[in-house]
C-alpha cells in the first residue's frame, strides 16, 4: 500500500514497476492516469471507472431531500434506484474481466493473473465513495450502520485482494491523519470510510509506504515518525527511492519468481 498526500508522485510511480520487469495494469477510480501515457500502451494497460455515474437530475434531487427534510428523515429514506449504474458493481466487473481502455484487449479475470503482472487500483478514496454508494445509493445523510456497512465492503475487498490472487497488488491512498485508539495520540495512516477502518488496513500488505515530496524530490518512506507504515521488502528507512524495482528485486531474492 502506498499512501501520500495529493502531488508526492504515487501515480507517477506505476511506471517503475515497467522497469522491475512486471507489467502494470491500473484500474483508475479518478482522472490523473495520463501522466502514465508517454509509457507504452503494451507495457502499461489501464481501466478508468468513475466513482460516480449520477446525472443532474440526481444531484438536484438530493439537494433537493437535503433542503426539505430533516436529518433523520433523510437517513430513514430509501433510493429504489441505488442499483442503477452501481459503482461498486461495476468496479468487480471491471475485475472479473479486465478490459485495457489504451488497447481495447481483454485480459480475462485478475484471479487468473501470474506474478508477472500487478493489479494497480488508484485511488482508495474512489473506491470508498463506491463502497457508501452501494449502500446508501443518492441518500443524502448517513447513519452510523451505515458507514459500518461501507467500511466492511472495503475491509472484505482487501482481504480478496491481498489473500486470493497470485499477481502482485499496489493499492494508492491518500493520507489523512487519525486517532490510534490503541496506542493513543494520532497517526498519518490511510484515507478510508470512517475511523475504525484505517488502523486494519496495513495488517493485509507485505509493506505499508509513505511517499512525500521535498522540493523537486520525491522520496519514500517506511520510517516516518507518526505515520502508520510496515517494511518487508524494505529496509525501515528515510530518503528511498520512489521505485518498485527495489521491492520486487527484495521479492525475487526471497524466492519470488515472475511467471505467466
């Protein structure tokens, strides 16, 4: 898992994975991707699929709610239309028979994939704003089993991927400070659905990494002070290298092999 804040190169990065001899394959939940596209579309595939599919006409109609009724009449309602052009559906699609925008290949299930490719999904804040729509759907308000809902999709989702697929799995986050409710004080962990959800999420990556910027310098981090990291392809250490090169050499030197 790699996590950062918006403009510390975490998208940027995929394309190192080209240079450790696996090819890349980037399921997009927000537009930036075409800072990947000087990389050639055989060597690097990508999926775009929006958070969101609602019309205007949706949008008026929740302001609309939120204008006239009250909290919990809100959170009480019911979209009968939250099955329409489901995000959180449509994201396992794309999954279960990825189709390279770039190319217009398919390439089958991601279950299927060898350790010579990596399922690259950016960002999980998309993927959590699918997660609360398949819940809720267009309800304006949420209420607390609500959220607990959205933050088992993700927690499930993550389990899936990190424990049932063979290809190598690079999940981008954004970062977002929250309250560490086992050590106290506040860590910079991953930004997710809710505050009970962040903490877990390490627990499924061999490594946890923070990428920052200083300058004109991107760098990663498995060392930063206050931040909710984890290194076993890594060194625990300050100042390295924004590449995946050095995470798959670690891999291969531990017995990993890339195979179709």
């Amino acid at each position: 898992m790699l996590l950062g804040p918006t403009g510390t190169g975490k998208t940027t990065s995929i394309g190192t994975l080209v240079d450790s001899g696996i090819t890349p394959f980037g399921l997009f939940t927000e537009p930036g991707f075409e800072v990947l596209g000087d990389i050639p579309a055989t060597k690097l595939h990508w999926r775009y699929v929006p958070p969101l599919a609602e019309s205007l006409d949706r949008l008026i109609e929740k302001a609309t709610k939120i204008a006239s009724m009250t909290f919990k009449a809100q959170t009480e309602s019911y979209d009968a239309n939250r099955n329409k052009d489901n995000r959180w559906i449509a994201l396992m699609q794309a999954l279960n028979n990825y189709t390279c925008d770039r190319t217009g290949e398919s390439f089958g299930p991601v279950r299927e994939w060898g350790t010579n490719r990596a399922l690259v999904l950016d960002s999980l804040s998309g993927i959590g704003i699918m997660a609360m729509t398949m819940v809720v759907g267009s309800r304006p308000a949420k209420g607390p089993s609500d959220w607990g809902q959205g933050q088992d999709l993700i927690e499930e989702f993550t389990n899936w991927l990190t424990t049932t697929l063979r290809c190598h799995v690079v999940l981008i986050a954004h970062a977002e400070r929250e309250i560490d409710e086992v050590l106290g004080g506040s860590n910079i962990m991953a930004s997710t659905l809710g505050k009970k959800l962040a903490p877990k999420l390490p627990r499924f990556f061999s490594d946890v990494i923070l990428a920052q910027r200083q300058g004109t310098k991107f760098l990663w981090s498995t060392a930063a002070a206050g931040a909710d990291l984890k290194a076993r392809n890594l060194p625990v250490a300050d100042g390295l290298a924004p590449s995946f090169v050095q995470i798959i050499d670690s891999w291969k030197r531990r017995g990993g092999v890339i195979e179709s």
